[in-house]
C-alpha cells in the first residue's frame, strides 16, 4: 500500500527531481564522448551529427531538455523550500515548474524540427 504522503503533489515533485537528475548524470557520459570526436575522430563526429537529424532523434531531444527544465525549476523550488517561508501556494508553483519545463523544451522541439 502507497502511503498518504507519496499521493501528494510535493512528492512527485521531488521524485520527477531526482529521476531527471539521475537521467541527466547518465546522459552526461555520452555527451561527452560525443564532444570528444570533434576532437579525435571528425569523420565519425559527422556521422553521429547525421544520425542526429533522424526525428526520432529529435524528440529523443525534446526528452532531455524537457528533464533539465524540470530539474531546473525543481532545484529552484528546493530553493523556495530551504530559503522562504512555506505557503499554500508551492503546489502551485511546483505545477507551475513543470509546465515551464515543458513550455522550454517544447520551444526547443518546434525549433529542431
């Protein structure tokens, strides 16, 4: 049985947090490999940026600037948190959060396609 306090808005909030915190430290390797060809192997770094422009890709994309939006705003609500008073409005800024994190990285989806 799920307890009382993981059905509340707050808490999924702090699990989307750690879940894209947790996604972006694995993507963050792959990043970096791929930021290396340009230094060691230009031909494959062109063959990558190919396979890139596939629109599966792209909303691949989508996924991961929607994650560091939210990461984003979830660590500016852990901010909130430590540093004013609590109020009734931070569900509504949580919310808020996410449909920011979204408004940006759908922005940056409709740019790419």
């Amino acid at each position: 049985m799920i307890g009382p306090h993981r059905r509340h808005p707050l808490w999924l909030a702090y699990l989307l947090h750690r879940l894209s915190g947790l996604a972006l430290a694995l993507f963050l390797p792959a990043h970096f490999w791929v930021l290396s060809l340009a230094l060691t192997d230009p031909d494959q770094l062109d063959q990558f940026l190919r396979f890139a422009d596939n629109p599966l890709v792209k909303v691949a994309e989508f996924g991961l600037v929607f994650l560091l939006a939210v990461h984003f705003f979830g660590g500016l609500r852990l901010l909130a948190l430590e540093f004013l008073p609590w109020s009734q409005r931070q569900k509504s800024l949580a919310a808020g959060a996410i449909a920011g994190a979204f408004l940006i990285s759908g922005t940056f989806l409709l740019r790419a396609i």
